[in-house]
C-alpha cells in the first residue's frame, strides 16, 4: 500500500518531517457503517431514489448547457484572444 509504514508515502514524509503526524479520516468509516446499517430498511430505497434523481438533474441538457455558459464567461474573464492566439488578461500567482 503507498501509504504503509514501512515503505509508503508515510515514511518517505517521516524520514524528511520527523515531526510529522499522520491520523485516519474516519468519515468514509462513518459512510459505510451507516450504509450497512440502512441496508434493508425504508431509507435505503429514499437514499437510492434521490441519488438517482440527483444524477437525472446533473446530467440533464439544461444543466450542462448551463455549466459550458459557466466556463465561456470564465474563459473570456481570464483570457484575451487575438488574431493568432490568447494570452491571460493578467499573470499574477494566487
């Protein structure tokens, strides 16, 4: 595993950040033992239906349409396009 102990990203950051601590996020810990608990109850089908209906408005014409009206405005915020090429309105790091 690259995040082992012995010879992971784990111990490559040890050998340089002798300080370092590394904790588990337990949250995906937390996901699946409330999914097992659901499993054959009523909340299992909501939860089912309405990720279902989450993924029917993601990848609905509209929606998308919308996020590709998203990226032009932020396309022509960020870039300024002449004959025979773009550069950025302003070279600055954040």
């Amino acid at each position: 595993m690259n995040s082992g102990k012995e010879g992971g990203v784990q111990a490559l950051f040890q050998e340089i950040l002798e300080w370092i601590v590394f904790v588990w996020c337990h949250a995906p810990k937390l996901e699946l033992a409330l999914n097992d608990s659901l499993k054959n109850t009523f909340f299992k089908d909501v939860n089912n239906h309405l990720l279902r209906l989450y993924y029917l408005h993601d990848i609905s014409m509209k929606n998308q349409e919308k996020s590709c009206e998203n990226i032009h405005v932020l396309v022509r915020q960020h870039f300024e396009f002449e004959e025979g090429g773009v550069r950025p309105v302003r070279a600055v790091s954040t």
